[in-house]
C-alpha cells in the first residue's frame, strides 16, 4: 500500500488521483484505488465544508496543465480512479474509529483482492495510524451517567480530565484535532474511561505494510491557499449546504460536533455569530487545525513511522514519479 498524507491545502488528493492513474493498469483498468483517512468525508451531503471536491478524482489529461500522458502511463484522456470510504455515513450519526477501521480494512482486502494497489490519502492522522499500525480496538458504548457528571464543564477541563486519563492508559489513541467542541471531548474521556477499566479485547486486524509519502506545504503558502479556498467553499454554498442540513432535521449540535466549517457557519446560521466573526473565528481554526496536523504527522515519525516528504510545490509530474521511484514500480 501507498500512503499519502499533510495537512489540510497541501493538495493530497489530486495527487493521489494522478499516482493512482500513473500505476500499471490491471485489467484495462486504473491500477491504483484510493482510500480516504478523511473523519469527515464519510458523511453524505457534507461536501463542501469537508473539501470532498470529487472533481480531483476524474482526470482530464489533455486538458490539464499538470499531468502529462507520461505521467499516468499512457492513459486515454479521461480517467475515473475509484475511492472508497467517501459517503457511507449518514449526517448526525456519530461515525467513530473502529468503525473506520473495520471498513478499512474490508475495502483494503477488496482493492488487493482484485490486483490493484491501495492508496490511503487523508489528513486525519488517528485514522492513518490506527490502520497502519492495526490498532486493537473495540465498540465503546455511551455512559449516561459520566455524561451527566460531566455535563457544563468547559472544554478547558475537560481537555485537562483527557490528558490526565491518557497519562494513565499510556494512550495516543485520541487526536486533538478531533477534541475541538465540548462534545467531542466528552466522547473521548468516555473511551478513555472505559478502557481503563474494561480490558480491550483483541482484534484480528494487522499492521498494514505501507510506503509512506508526506506532502509538505510551505507554511506561508499554506496559509494562503487556506484563505483562499475558505473564500471559495463560501462562494460555492457551504452556508447553504449547512442550511439544507438543519432543513431535514439534523441538529445544530450534531452539526457543531463536527467541527470546523460545520461548527461555525452553524453558529453563524443560527444566529449566534456574524458573518465577519464566523469566516474570522473560522479562518483561525483551520489554521490551528493544519497545524495540529503536522504536529501529529511528526509525531508519528518519533512513533517509528518513517515519512517519505515531498515539496507540495514541485510539479504534479515530478511528484508522481518520486513517489514510483520509491515503489520501485
């Protein structure tokens, strides 16, 4: 498996697209698949505030500027690479890890199955990790009476109450991308709780081999072109995507609970913020969270992991063959 990870803006997907589109084809077919390690992107009609931009994922090669016919081998002009893990969820359940993992490693099986080659891509670090390293994971139910005890504290202390009881189960199992609401980290206390006091069964699910690319993004250029495309998803209707969602009935919390672009332009439709304050506010966060993200990428090389970084900027050519260099395909 190729696994192609960086934060958020670095242009992991498109990238992705063409590396699978350049791998030797498999029966007349494109030779490399991709599975997406994005928390968010599992969720149907959650496409513009989770960047899902499905677009990336055809490739028009006369038509583009980057990716020659040599870059993807000789291909027809337009090719559909195939994704997994995008839409399979539906909006305000509460997807979680093990869940991710087990549906991993079905679509990981399938890929391999039929002679093609896996390409994980994603930002979400806990999800790469876990799948990498066949973290050994169960169903963690929901504990009424934790909740309640915990109910009004601040997202300060219960930050705090997650450090102290990851300190005790000596765990990296949770992400501080994935504590930014109060909800988020209630749920994380509660699985760290449980595993404290409930041996984890193990699980048949073992480390999955990987090669592993990192696209780095100078940061300036990173700040940037998050900017830039915060701007763009608004233009596009991700006001009116989140409209559309608490029109079927999806609650402002759940929505909240998802972070980020679903967390703010919430309260912004909601009335609880301004427009100025919700794209300020907005455009911050993103930044910490690219950030955050790099953070865990490093440490997951001081966990072990061994990332192969590639300039974001080079050429999507040059790219693509670097990373075919590196397979030795």
């Amino acid at each position: 498996m190729i696994t192609i990870l960086g934060p958020t803006a670095s242009g992991k997907t498109p990238l992705a697209a063409a590396l699978a589109a350049a791998l030797p084809q498999v029966n007349g077919t494109c030779g490399g698949e991709i599975i997406s390690a994005d928390s968010r992107q599992v969720y149907r009609r959650m496409d513009i505030g989770t960047g899902k931009d499905l677009k990336d994922y055809h490739l028009t090669i006369d038509n583009s500027p980057t990716i020659s016919q040599s870059a993807v081998g000789g291909f027809p002009a337009d090719i559909s690479v195939p994704y997994h893990l995008i839409d399979i969820a539906e909006p305000g359940t509460k997807y979680n890890l093990f869940q991710y993992q087990q549906d991993f490693y079905d679509a990981y099986q399938d890929i391999v199955s039929r002679g093609k080659t896996p390409i994980l891509c994603g930002g979400t670090g806990l999800y790469i990790e876990a799948v990498l390293k066949g973290y050994q994971l169960s169903p963690v139910p929901q504990n009424p009476e934790l909740r309640q005890q915990l109910e009004g504290k601040s997202l300060e202390e219960l930050t705090q109450m997650l450090c102290n009881l990851k300190q005790q189960n000596g765990s990296h199992m949770h992400n501080k991308t994935d504590v930014d609401t109060c909800q988020r980290a209630i749920r994380a206390i509660e699985i760290e709780e449980y595993n404290l006091h409930t041996p984890t069964p193990k699980r048949e699910l073992p480390p999955i081999d990987s090669l592993i690319i990192g696209v780095n993004i100078d940061r300036e250029e990173r700040r940037r072109k998050i900017t830039r495309r915060l701007k763009a998803r608004l233009e596009e209707g991700m006001i009116e995507e989140v409209q559309n969602l608490l029109a079927e009935g999806i609650p402002a919390d759940d929505l909240i609970y998802y972070g980020l672009e679903y967390k703010y332009v919430t309260e912004y439709v909601t009335g609880q913020t301004t427009y100025d304050e919700m794209f300020s506010r907005l455009e911050i966060a993103i930044h910490q969270f690219a950030k955050r993200q790099m953070t865990w990428f490093r440490g997951m090389e001081r966990r072990g992991f061994t990332i192969h970084w590639i300039d974001a900027s080079l050429p999507m050519e040059e790219k693509v063959r670097l990373i075919l260099d590196a397979t030795h395909i």
